[in-house]
C-alpha cells in the first residue's frame, strides 16, 4: 500500500517550482491533493521582485492537478490568495468540501523582495509577512481546528529559510518574515502535540523561477542544464514526503535543511537538521562589564580570536 494511501494534504503554492514537486510527490504515494496556487507572474519575470498584481490564475494550480490526474491520483485545484489569514483558511476549506477530510499540510507559497536594511520600506515588509506569516498562520489555525474536529492528528510542514537566524545581506524583509514561521512553528508543534498534530520545517533548496537569478548570478552556468536538473525542485520531495507521513509521528518542532555539498552535476544533497537553540553559556554570581568582555569567549560561540578579552579601556 502507498505510503499516504487515504490522507488528505493540501499543499499551497504548488503550482510551480518546489511546491509542484511536493504535490506530485504526495500524489504518488497516494494522497488526495489540494494543490494551491494564486498563479501570478514575477514582477521583472524571475527573482526577487515579488508578484505582479492581478486576478488569480486557476490554470497553473490546474495543470498540476491534470497531470496528478493522468497518472491515476487525485487532486483538485484551489486559487486562493493566501496572503491573508481568511484567504488561507479557503485553501484548508477546499479540501474539507471536496475530499471531507485534511491530514496533511505543507505550507510553501512565497516570494521574495529583494531589500537592504536602509531601503527596506512598509509594502515590502508587509508582502513579505503576508504571504509568508500570514500563509502560515492561516492554514495551520484552520487545519488545527479540523483536526482535533476529526480526533486523528495531523502533519504539517513549514517552509523557513537557512539565514532566517543569521540574515542575508539584501534580504531584509524575507528573513525577518522566515524567522517569524520558524517561531510560530515551535509554538504550533508545542500546542499540537497533546492533539498528536506533528509541525515541522524545511529550508529547501532549488534552482527555480525565483531563484534563478540568484543562481545565474555567478554560482551556477546558466547554459549548465545538467547542474541545474541537479538541483531542481524534486530534491526537496522526500523529506517533504517523509515529514508528511506516519513515520515521522516521532518529531514535532524540529526544522531540517536541504543543501548541497557542492555545485556541480555530481553534487551529494545533504539533509541536515537546523539548530536555533542557545550555546550553554557561562553563570556568575555578579556581572560586570568587565566580567562580560572577559568571559565573552565561552559565553559566545566561535568568536573570532581577536575580539577575545578586549576591555573597556581599549575603546576608551
């Protein structure tokens, strides 16, 4: 029997790239997809210049569903902008009316801004957590319902980023935005479990539309098509596919990445977990000041040689 044979998953964002790939990928193992998608175009056509506005484009969540279809599973498609908590609710909605039922969620959709910390402004944050924050919270407080109505537990899987604690430079907004997933996750895997809903995340990796100028930007050859297979969507499927079933009920709050060890077309892809807990740190009875500077290289990981023991009066 096919590993999700009878569950129910709702993947948003899914008509292109990473969330496309999840969504056949649940399809084979025989899950009855909701596959989500607003369909609109890049602004610019690729990168990170988020979306152009417009009506929903239905057709691109529903070549996904036609080739689930074709090959013997079942879908159906939604356009729902989930940029807002009542929007992305309609995505966990659809699956309710038309397969009675939701046992799995991934929540994927996103774009991107590029954005520096002084030209970071308030439509880029607020796209940014809209579809981001907003896109996440909202399915999860809708599936949440639905699946403690039902007494079946659920799974649930996150999209965050690798710099959400670290940053990258020229991605202001969506860092911020990913971090703020990575925390709403540990709180929703805390409220979960007692109710056996299991919330975990990915920090996915693939050359897609958005991606590819960052890619083409001196990393990957653009003319180098096998390299950039290597790299393309479906090796995020697994673990997605994995963390979407029963043989991840043992993990709840947790958050792996999907990397690569090199660039190239014999590339290993690497699956590690992500750690955003606290070094141990060092106790006192008393600080000081001075105390802080001279212990900083056990209180702070991997400081840099130099800055270890620099007192007040050396900036003095």
């Amino acid at each position: 029997m096919a590993l999700l044979a009878g569950k129910v998953a709702v993947v948003t964002g899914a008509g292109r790239g990473i969330g496309r790939a999840y969504a056949l990928a649940l399809a084979l193992e025989g899950a009855a997809v909701v596959v989500n998608d607003v369909g609109l175009e890049l602004k610019g056509g690729e990168g990170g210049r988020g979306l152009e506005s417009g009506p929903a484009r239905p057709e691109v969540a529903q070549a996904v569903v036609d080739e689930i279809i074709a090959a013997g599973g079942r879908a159906t498609a939604d356009a729902s902008n989930i940029a807002s908590l009542d929007g992305s609710a309609k995505v966990v909605e659809t699956a309710l009316r038309v397969f009675g039922d939701i046992d799995i969620l991934i929540n994927n959709a996103g774009t991107w801004s590029e954005t520096t910390v002084e030209d970071i402004d308030d439509e880029r944050i607020d796209e940014q957590f809209a579809t981001h924050f907003k896109g996440t919270v909202g399915p999860i407080r809708a599936a949440f319902r639905a699946m403690r109505s039902a007494g079946h537990g659920g799974r649930i899987v996150n999209t965050v980023a690798g710099t959400a604690t670290s940053g990258e430079g020229g991605m202001a907004a969506y860092c911020a935005a990913k971090a703020a997933v990575a925390s709403f996750t540990g709180t929703a895997a805390a409220e979960g479990r007692p109710f056996g809903i299991g919330v975990n995340a990915i920090s996915p990796l693939a050359i897609t539309r958005q991606s590819r100028r960052f890619f083409f930007s001196g990393i990957v050859d653009p003319n180098d098509e096998t390299t950039i297979r290597r790299l393309g969507p479906e090796i995020n499927a697994p673990l997605a596919v994995y963390l979407a079933s029963d043989l991840s009920s043992h993990l709840t709050g947790r958050f792996f990445r999907v990397t690569s060890d090199s660039i190239g077309p014999d590339a290993k892809i690497r699956i590690k977990e992500l750690f955003l807990g606290a070094a141990p740190g060092l106790a006192a009875d008393l600080w000081t000041v001075e105390s802080v500077a001279k212990a900083m290289s056990e209180i702070a990981a991997d400081l840099p040689e130099e800055a270890v023991g620099r007192r007040a009066e050396d900036f003095r």
